[in-house]
C-alpha cells in the first residue's frame, strides 16, 4: 500500500493514494488552487444567487463550519485555552493564513483574532473585489459560539484588502445568528418585490384611469352647434372636476350652443352629483352654452325630489332624441327624415 504522512509543525497530513484519500488532523480533505478553482466557485455562487445573496452563503457556511471544528476539538481536546492555542498552527498549516488569537475570555464570551493573508483575501484579490469577506469571520464567530457555549458574533476592526496590514475581528455575545441574517434578507427582498409590485400596479392604474376617463363621458359632437356628454357611473371629486374641465376646456372649440348632458348611466346619484350637475350647467351657461338634461328616469326624478335641490331652470328630458330635437327647436331647425 502506498501511503504518506507528514508532520508539519504538529500537524499531521497523510496519503493513501490507493484509495485516493487525504486526510489532515485525522480528518479528509481535498485541496483547491485558491486562485483559479476557488475563484471560480466564489464567482459561480455569486453569479448564481447575487452578490449579498453569495456573501450570506459564505457566512452562514462559515459559521457553520466553525462549530462543528468547536465540537470537533472540544470532543478530542476538551480544554478550551488548549483548544485556542492548537487552533492559530492548525490554521496556518491548512493554508488558512497567519492567525494570531490576540485576546479572549471565556467568561465574557468576547475574542480578538487577527489573520495575514487567509485564502479568502487571496480570492477577493483574485475577484478584484474591495470589500472584507464573509466566510472567514463567520467561520471564527461560529469557533467562538462552540468554545463559549454562547451565540457570538463578530465586526471588522480591520481589513487587509482595504488597506490595512491583516484583518481584525472583534467577537463577542449577540442575538445576531446566520439563521436571523437570512430572515432579514429574505424580509428585504419581500419588501422590495412588494414595493416594485405596488409599483407597478399604480403604473397600471394610472393608465387604466387615464384610458377609463377618456372613454367614460365622452364629448359627442351631434352637430356643429349641439354636443352631448353622457355620464356613465359615479362620481367622485376627482373624476367629476376632471370631466368639468375637459369639458369647459373645449366647448370654445366646438362652438357649441348647447351642451347636452345624458343621465341614462348615471350611477350612485346623491347631493354631491347634484350639486356638481348645476355647477356644470352654471359653469357652461357663463361660457355662453345652454345645458339639457335627457336620461331622467322615473327613480332619478323622485331621488332629485328627495334631496331637496332643484333642477327646475334647466329643460329635462326623458330620453336623448327629445332633448337633440328641443336644441334644434330653439335654434329654428327641425329634423328632416329622408323619403323612400
């Protein structure tokens, strides 16, 4: 059998090359080239999930991993000073970088570390990113949470891709967890899908409205001298001030001198249309146009009784031929049929 081992420093590394096995601390393993294999896995995650999504994949990987080395050592070790004073060789032996434990005390479940060149800033370097990684830190805060039985959790006091000589991680007791982290981006990406889709349908709306309000009641020019607005469905402030001025808006274009006003699809009659009917009407009339009223049913008529209000100075009509043939009455003109 074909076997190798290794002792570097403490840390024991073995082949068995018939079975393809690679074992460090007694434990498999496999190697990548940090700057090309692992690169390539950081680029894939990321063009994959998103650039926050990917960085809260590594963390959460890395805390992840974290623990289960805590639980690793403190199966086979058991004494937690020990433990830190092994973990800084192990690290630089596996290719971690330089990892210096600066500070910590069990007792107030806080640590200090400090790491030189680590895998994970050789491939932010690879990436041309500018920005600290996630997976290292993540993965000490989960050590951290192992060795102090406690939820731990870190900041970055230093960054060596921005600049400064290694990075530094301050650790210490918080609520924060990988598991809260994803929630929150999760709640993130909600509020913004729902924010794009409330968006979107006011967008949508606010042409619908448009299309609704051009197509609702229209200006029918019957002839160059008489034109009929029919009002369809209720209204409200907003849709009764719109149609008041496009209407007033256009009657010196049509030179109109009379303005026929269709009840027959009126809807939701109540004080507010009546008082905006004469407002209409007294608004045309000062523009030098008569207003009708055709469409008044039986029910419309009592309703208008009802309220109290008055319509007794304009000509009403039941249906939109009498009030067109009125109009052309008052002007000297009558209408004609063709003989057969």
């Amino acid at each position: 059998m074909t076997t190798y081992d290794v002792n570097v420093n403490g840390s024991i590394f073995d082949w068995n090359l018939e079975n393809g096995d690679f074992h460090f601390e007694n434990d498999e393993v496999v190697m990548f080239w940090v700057n090309t294999a692992f690169k390539t896995l950081f680029d894939s995650i990321e063009e994959i999930a998103g650039e926050k999504e990917s960085e809260l994949v590594l963390e959460t990987a890395g805390y992840r991993t974290g623990k289960i080395v805590s639980q690793f050592y403190m199966d086979t070790i058991g004494n937690t000073d020990e433990i830190l004073t092994k973990l800084p060789n192990t690290y630089v032996t596996a290719g971690w970088g330089i990892t210096d434990v600066v500070y910590y005390s069990i007792k107030e479940r806080k640590a200090v570390i400090t790491v030189k060149n680590g895998w994970e800033h050789k491939v932010k370097l690879a990436q041309k990113k500018t920005g600290e990684g996630k997976f290292l830190p993540g993965h000490w805060a989960g050590v951290f949470s192992g060795l102090f039985n406690a939820n731990v959790w870190y900041r970055v006091e230093k960054s060596q891709i921005g600049g400064d000589e290694y990075s530094q991680y301050e650790f210490f007791p918080s609520d924060i967890t990988p598991t809260l982290n994803v929630q929150s981006l999760f709640d993130e990406q909600t509020r913004k899908v729902r924010a794009e889709l409330e968006q979107l349908t006011e967008q949508r709306t606010q042409v619908l409205s448009d299309i609704i309000k051009e197509i609702s009641s229209p200006i029918i020019p019957v002839m160059d001298s008489i034109l009929v607005v029919p009002l369809v469905g209720p209204y409200d402030e907003l849709r009764a001030e719109e149609l008041l001025n496009r209407t007033l808006l256009n009657l010196p274009h049509y030179n109109a001198h009379f303005l026929v006003l269709d009840l027959t699809s009126l809807s939701g009659f109540d004080d507010y249309t009546l008082d905006f009917i004469r407002k209409f009407v007294g608004s045309a009339s000062l523009l030098g146009t008569k207003c009708l009223l055709v469409g008044i049913s039986a029910e419309l008529s009592m309703k208008i009784v009802q309220s109290g209000h008055t319509v007794a100075s304009i000509p009403c009509f039941t249906i939109l031929q009498q009030g067109i043939k009125y109009a052309l009455e008052q002007q000297g003109l009558e209408i004609t049929q063709k003989k057969s």
